[in-house]
C-alpha cells in the first residue's frame, strides 16, 4: 500500500513539475542545458568521482528544497515564502517563485562543489 502511495505522490509532482508555468518552458529547458554543460566540463576538469558526487549530492539537497517547498505550501496549493498561488477561474495555481528558491538553488550548487572536493 505504502508503495502505491509514493508512486502516486511522485506522479503529482512530476505532473506539477512538468505543468507548472513558474517558469517559461524555454527557461526549463535551458536549466537542464546548463547542469549538463556544467557536468561536462566538471568531468573535464576533475574526473568521474567527483563529478558523481557533485551529482549526488546537488540531487539529494535540491530534493530537500523540493520537499521543503512541497511541504510548506501543502502540495503546490498554498503561498509560502516567494512561492506564490493565486485561484483563477476557481482553479488553484502558482503564480510566481522567487528569490528564495533560487537562492537555495545556488546554495545547493556551492554546497555539492564543496562536498564533491573535499570528498575527492
């Protein structure tokens, strides 16, 4: 049952994910062109373990944040913070996102470089 569950949860949140218009689509996209690109060159630079770790660890704490944020503004549905969910048409929607989120963003960034070199 338990098992049902999650992979239910993990539906509604890539269905968000993939909807949500928080974000231009050109801005998704560009978003995974840059962590690919960054990847590449952190192989380049410093090789396959650090780079793994660099990943992990970049997934793991933006996981966090994505909890954090699924969390506090009770799945998607609630303003918290620079999140921000207007009702439309009686249709509940995030409106905008901001500072905060990115910030943590760019903090999971620094965090998961320090991480990968010190464990490297």
């Amino acid at each position: 049952m338990k098992v049902n569950k999650l992979l239910e949860e993990i539906k509604y949140d890539l269905s968000f994910i993939s909807t949500h218009s928080l974000q231009p689509k050109w801005y998704k996209f560009l978003k995974v062109l840059i962590l690919v690109g960054f990847l590449a060159g952190y192989l380049l630079l410093f090789g396959l373990s650090a780079t793994a770790v660099f990943f992990v660890a970049f997934l793991f704490l933006s996981f966090l944040v994505h909890m954090l944020y699924r969390t506090k503004t009770n799945r998607f549905k609630r303003s918290w913070l620079d999140f921000v969910v207007v009702e439309e048409n009686n249709e509940i929607r995030a409106k905008s996102i901001g500072k905060f989120y990115y910030s943590a963003i760019v903090l999971n960034a620094i965090l998961s470089l320090a991480i990968s070199q010190a464990l490297s």
